[in-house]
C-alpha cells in the first residue's frame, strides 16, 4: 500500500464549542484527504494536508460536464469514547460502481477506507460527543482536466472531507411530509440513478424546491417511465409496511443502493418479519391506506438513519400514516441501527470498523 503524507496545519481552528447548534454539512475540520490520478500514473501521491480550498482550472472537466461521484459515511463516538465507521468497505465498494458508471478509474477500496480511517484518526478531536451528533464524512472524485470537450477525464482528484453534524432529532423521531412527484423525474433505468453522482443531484433540485414551498420536506420519487412506481424519497430509500409485508422497490438501475436500505433489510429478516423488495406503485400504497392496511412508511439513510413519514400526498390524495405519528417498526429499526452505531448495542453483524 502507498505511504499517506501527513502535513498537519500550524493553525488549527477553534472547534464548535455548543454541540446542539452543529447543524449539518457547513463546518469542516482541520484537514482533508487527497491523492491524484493522471494517466500512465495510476492514483498517487496521496496525503492528508489542511483544509483550504483547491486550485482547478475554469475548464475543469467535473465543473462543465459533472463527471463527479461521492460517498457520504459517519465516524460515530461511543459513550466509552471508542471510534466507530459503519460499513465503510460498503460506502467503498459503492464508490467503484459510480465510478464504473462514471468511467472514473477505480481506487483501490482497501486503501480508500485506509485513507479515511487515517484522516478520522487525524481528525478525532472534532468527532462530537453530544447524543446523536456524529463526524460526517464525504469522499469525492472529480475530473480536473482542463478541458472543454466531453470525453473520459485522464486527471482526477480523489478527496475526503469531513464535517461535525448535529444530531438529526434533537427532540427524538419526528415523521415527515412527503409530496409524490408526477411532473419531474430523478432518473430512469440505463440512466445514473444506481450512482451516487453529482447530476442526479442537479435533477433533483427543481421537484425538491417546488416540495419545499408547499412546506413538504422531501419528494418522493416515481419511475420515470410510467410514473407510476415508487422509486425512493429525496436521499433516502423508502420502506412500506402493508398489513404483516414490509416492502421497498427492487433496484433496479435507477434507485440508489442504500447501505442503511441494505442493513435494515438485514435487520428486519433476522427478527423473522417480511421484507420484499419488489415493484410497489403509488396507486398500491394509497389503496392500502384507504382500507388501513398502510401500517408505517419510512425512509433509510445515513444522515438521518430512519426517517418516519407521517403523510403522503399524491396528486389530489392525502395520506395520513400512523395517524401522523412514528410507527412500532420503524422507532425499533431506528434504535437498533442506532444502537449499532453508537456502539450501545452489540455489533452481531460485524458491522462496525473501530478507529484507533
Ligand atoms: C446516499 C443516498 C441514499 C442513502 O444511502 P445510504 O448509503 O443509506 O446513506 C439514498 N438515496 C440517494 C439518492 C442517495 O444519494
């Protein structure tokens, strides 16, 4: 494995001092991650020097045609003030299936999740350790040739950045308001959705506003063929539990694999409940909550773990969900992962990667 150059700042920044107000995504630490690919070179030179901006050229190839993909993880604190990342050898692997779709040279998985226990371990003291608060952790590749044409990169940047985040339920779980979008789409199938790249973003801002100024928090997505199956909610993947079936849509190419969709599957199933992952349409779910069959809905991942959702609205339906309140499963789902993370629970799964 490549040797990781260490060039730690002269001037450290003072740390948050009141861990209620972390909010999430807009303080960074005193350090990032970074090493470069250029061809005939292969990834080099990595190292962890001070955050600071980054030198591109204005016709940096990610900044015209979005040749970029990300990871977002969580390095969590115990009560005994161990270390813990979920599943990072996921977020790794995920990070090479957007980068195949990307044509983005693969990294070496082993070595990325080296590089951010590296950079975690560096950077421990920014870790909070208010209840819930986490240190969020945001790899990055993007396509820095200087060039106006669209064609493959063959200059990249492979960055890691990390930021403390506030507890996402101060006031514990609160469902949220979820408005079914028919008019616009996420993606579709042969399109990007399955990666986690910065266009899927970019298409998913206008629906996101328009939710937003009807005081919903997020969109729930529909197929971008029929508009007719449910997709996933936001940045998250969604769960429906319908009578004693817990269900969430089959990926198949336009969803985003979820790491916490992947565990809470895992989860469910070992308490012996029925997952399915299966097409499920918009017209299934609002018939099932017409005869009260629609017991919870929820969402799953990292940023929020599990996200209830107290009401559904879909073109001229409302749909009121566990009469607006957090259901049985998704409270137990949320404690359980939770748990795991946080190291209250004992890691059955293997799930966790303690940091020294
Ligand atoms: C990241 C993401 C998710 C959730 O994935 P996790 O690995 O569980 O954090 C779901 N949908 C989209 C669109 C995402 O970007």
């Amino acid at each position: 494995m490549q040797e990781i150059r260490l060039e730690l700042t002269k001037n450290p920044k003072q740390k948050p001092t009141d861990e209620s107000k972390l909010g999430f995504g807009s303080i960074f630490t005193d350090h990032m991650f970074l090493m470069n690919y250029d061809e005939g070179q292969g990834w080099h030179d990595p190292r962890i020097v001070p955050f600071g901006d980054i030198c591109l050229s204005p016709a940096a190839m990610c900044l015209h045609y979005g040749q970029a993909v990300f990871e977002g993880m969580k390095a969590y604190r115990t009560a005994e003030g161990k270390i813990l990342l979920f599943r990072p050898d996921r977020n790794m692997a995920r990070l090479n299936v957007s980068n195949e779709r990307l044509c983005i040279p693969k990294i070496d998985e082993a070595f990325a999740q080296k590089a951010i226990e590296t950079l975690v371990s560096v950077e421990k003291d920014w870790i909070p350790t208010a209840e819930g608060t986490s240190l969020y952790i945001r790899p990055f590749i993007i396509a820095v040739d200087p060039h106006v044409g669209v064609h493959p990169a063959k200059h990249l940047m492979f960055l890691v950045i990390c930021s403390p985040v506030g507890a996402y339920y101060p006031e514990g779980l609160d469902p949220v308001k979820i408005y079914v979008e028919s008019q616009y789409v996420r993606a579709v199938r042969g399109g990007m959705g399955y990666a986690k790249t910065a266009g899927n973003y970019a298409a998913s801002l206008k629906a996101q506003d328009e939710a937003e100024k009807q005081d919903y928090t997020q969109v729930l997505w529909l197929d971008g063929v029929e508009r007719k199956y449910i997709e996933e909610v936001g940045t998250m993947n969604v769960f429906f539990v319908i009578g004693d079936e817990i269900i969430t849509p089959a990926l198949q190419g336009s969803i985003l694999p979820g790491v916490t969709r992947m565990s809470a599957i895992d989860i469910l199933k070992s308490w012996g409940m029925k997952v399915t992952e299966r097409p499920i349409s918009i017209q299934e779910v609002s018939d099932a909550a017409k005869d009260g069959r629609l017991k919870e809905a929820f969402g799953t991942g990292t940023a929020a773990v599990i996200s209830p959702i107290g009401h559904l609205k879909w073109e001229d339906h409302v749909m009121v969900i566990n009469n607006g309140k957090i259901g049985e499963i998704s409270q137990r789902l949320y404690d359980t992962l939770t748990g795991i993370q946080w190291g209250k629970l004992p890691d059955t799964m293997g799930w966790t990667v303690e940091v020294k």
